[in-house]
C-alpha cells in the first residue's frame, strides 16, 4: 500500500552513537542488537477512525525519531507499519455514522498519511492494510491449527467456526510464556484482556486468555472466503504476518502504545514463536499515554485533539512536533493547549538563530533527497550542538533534552551553521530553513 512523501533527511558529518532504549520485557535499558549493519522495526499502526490524534502523534513521532538516530549510526533501517483497516471498533463506527467501512478507513488513512507529512515523519518501508494480507493471515492461522497451537470454538449464528490460540499449548511447545514481554501478573493481564479487545468470558475457550485468530462469518460483517472457512482475520495475527512477510526475525525492535503491552504485543510474540519456532523481536518499546481535560486522549472519551484540526487551524506543524517532542516518550503527560503557544514561540526562536547561517547553495539541490557526505563541504566536521543532539537522543531517544541543547546553543549567542540546520532537521525532524517541504505541496489527501 501507498505510504507518504518522505520529507528531507540530510546526511550528517561523522555518525552517530547507536541508541540505547528501554526494553519493556527485561525492564531494563539496553542497545537493541543490530546485525550486519541493518536493523528492523515493526510499530503498530491505527485503526483507521479519529485519526491522528496526539497520543498516535506521539508515538508515531517517537519511532521515527529511532529511525532518524539509527539511520545517523549508519545502520540500514526496515519498518513496517500495518494499519488495521477491518476491525470491530472501525465497524462500529462505520454502523453509528452510516459510512461504509472502506470509505472510512480510507479516508481516514489518507487523512493519517497527510498527517504524516506535515509532521515530518520518515514513512515505513512497508506499509501495510490487514485487508491485502487476509489470505496470509488465514494460512497462518491454518498452520497453528496443524501444529496443536490453535483450536475451534463454534459459534452460534454462523456455521463457521472462530479459531482461538491455545496459550497453554504454546507454553508447552515454545520457550515464550505468559509475561515474557508484559511482565504482568495473572490479574492484571486478566483485566487488559477484558479492556482491550480480549473476551475472556467467551464459552467453549481453553483459557480465558486465549485470543481470537480467526472470526467465523456473522451477518451483516465483511468476510472472506479462506482455508479456515469464511470469516475474517483477529486482531493479534494480523501484525505477526504482516511482520514475518516484510521483516528479518527477530524484530529488531516492536514498537507502539503502551495499551498495547497486553495483550497486543504479547499475543503477537506467542503467534510468532508458535509460527517459526524463534524470538519474535529483540525489544520491545512502548509509549505513554496522552492525556487532555484530565483524562487519557481516547476515541470512547471524546477528548481528542487532532493534528490535522490543529494545523487546519493555523498551527505550524512544525511547532506541533516539537511540542510532543518536549515530552519524554516514555512518559504519561498530559496536552495542554499552551503547550502549543510554547512550541510557537520556541520555534520562532530557532528560525531567527537559523537566519544567522552562512547562505546555502546546496540548498535547493538536496530538497526532499538524503544529501551524500560531502554535499556540506565547508563545515564536514561534527558541531557541539550535533555532539549533543546525537548524545541526548542515544539515550532512549530524550527529545526533551535534546530541545534544549538547541535551546542553550542558541542562548549562549552561536550563529548557525549548515551542520546545526542539517543536525535539527535530520534528527529532530524539523526543518527551519523554510523551504517548500514535499509534505506542504501535498495537501490534496486531507
Ligand atoms: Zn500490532
């Protein structure tokens, strides 16, 4: 599937320090293991309604900013990012506002891709719609019904069955267990199954947390014909293909919120484990919570506030970035709309530092490309500010430290240089010298 405009990304002197990150399974931070040069990261896309609020911002945000240092480092960066664009919270939607369900979640993809570009983020090397890999979800859901892994609940109303993991069964046969990634206990991971999509008061199930593979047809929902019987693919499967199809195993890196610790990421490790026999990804990397009027952003609640609302209301995308970016993304915090009228400010502070470099002939040459080494030939060398960027984002990507060494650089009356101005855009993702990004001239999509 089409992803988005990939915004300007220029090449640094030197190279950066390989990040280290808080890894949710050990609970302790570490480098995640880069082989060969190359790294994989797999982030959870949206479901496609309400989108993109601040709380997806954030976390899309954060991941790119691993993408940017990794891509610093010189490693080789694959991502994929699937989004879910056939699930019950979409159909719910799509049944209460009267739109079919692909005209929603197509629009509401589009409207996440443009909100992408505005925010600079480097777009997935695979981005992919669970609806184009129903076909593989159901064969592999075929294979861990071969292997003992996955069992058949019948349902009433329909002749298909639902298929279910076995939990157990993949305790017995893998090295993966319950709390492997989450490391929670038995009652909190009982409650998040209840919260989070999971039916753990479903008849006819092995365990409780069993969770569904496969839904059987039911009327009036989309389904399709497959090697399991009609029906349409459950929610943990889907990421598991779609990262066995697109990355290297182990998963350098799976990313999202932190709502999807459990059961999410620890259903998708089990499937994989049960599917190849090996670790489904090296770390795992969650994201805090966005709050706003005291409550977590949340569609249920009612209290989003949207990127797309807030630029189509003036704001600078720029200073939308950079005001998640003052926030630790491993931190719960809470939006504020001065938080935006800060960011302004610093921003117009950056841009007026920024009129202080030398003038760039390069400029219009490297718009929209990654620029080779030595396309800044009279500043090659590493800068203090680039020292301290690459230093703060290393260790677990601390964005609000690294605004402020731009923030100290500036005060202590250093003009700029091209390196500083390539430094902020390459690994803060934004650009200050204003020229006319790929994401502004594409505005047709929103
Ligand atoms: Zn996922």
């Amino acid at each position: 599937m089409r992803s988005w405009a990939r915004p300007r990304v220029p090449t640094l002197p030197g190279a950066g320090r390989l990040p280290m990150l808080h890894d949710t399974a050990t609970g302790r931070r570490r480098a995640p293991a880069i082989v060969d040069g190359t790294a994989s990261l797999y982030v959870c896309g949206i479901t496609p309604y309400d989108a993109t609020h601040l709380g997806h911002a954030s976390t899309y945000l954060a991941f790119d900013t691993l993408v940017r240092v990794w891509t610093d480092a010189g490693v080789d960066v694959t991502y994929a990012q699937n989004t879910t664009d056939v699930d019950d919270p979409l159909l719910e939607r799509a049944t209460a506002t009267g739109v079919d369900w692909r005209e929603l979640a197509a629009s509401q993809t589009d409207l996440f891709r443009s909100d992408m570009e505005h925010l600079a983020v480097v777009p997935p090397t695979h981005y992919v719609a669970v609806t184009d890999v129903v076909t593989d979800v159901a064969r592999a859901v075929a294979r861990l019904l071969d292997s003992g892994s996955a069992y058949r609940v019948p349902t009433e109303g329909s002749a298909v069955d639902d298929v279910y993991f076995d939990v157990r069964a993949a305790e017995r046969d893998t090295s993966w267990h319950l709390g492997l990634e989450s490391r929670l206990d038995p009652e909190t991971m009982a409650r998040f199954s209840a919260e989070r999509g999971g039916d753990p008061g479903r008849a006819g199930k092995r365990d409780p947390l069993d969770p569904l593979l496969w839904r059987g047809a039911r009327e009036g929902e989309p389904s399709w014909e497959s090697p399991v019987g009609e029906g349409r693919p459950g929610w943990h499967i889907e990421c598991t293909v779609i990262a066995e199809q697109t990355l290297a195993s182990p998963i350098t890196v799976n990313g999202g919120g932190s709502d999807l610790v459990f059961p999410h990421h620890e259903m998708s490790a089990a499937h994989g484990q049960a599917l190849t026999g090996g670790r489904y990804a090296d770390l795992f990397a969650h994201t805090g919570m966005v709050a706003y009027q005291g409550e977590k952003m949340s569609k249920s609640l009612g209290n989003l506030v949207k990127v797309s609302e807030l630029v189509a209301g003036g704001a600078d995308a720029r200073a939308v970035r950079l005001a998640v970016a003052a926030h630790h993304y491993r931190s719960d915090w809470e939006w504020f709309d001065s938080d935006l009228v800060d960011a302004e400010a610093r921003l117009r502070v950056w841009e007026t530092w920024a009129d202080t470099a030398p003038p760039r002939p390069d400029a219009a040459a490297d718009h929209a490309t990654t620029s080779p080494l030595g396309a800044t030939p009279v500043e090659s060398v590493p800068t203090g500010l680039l020292t301290s960027l690459r230093a703060a984002l290393a260790d677990d990507l601390d964005t609000p430290s690294a605004l402020e060494a731009v923030d100290r650089w500036i005060a202590s009356g250093a003009d700029a240089t091209s390196v500083d101005l390539d430094a902020v855009t390459a690994l803060l993702g934004v650009d200050l010298l204003g020229v006319d990004l790929p994401s502004r001239a594409d505005e047709a999509t929103a």
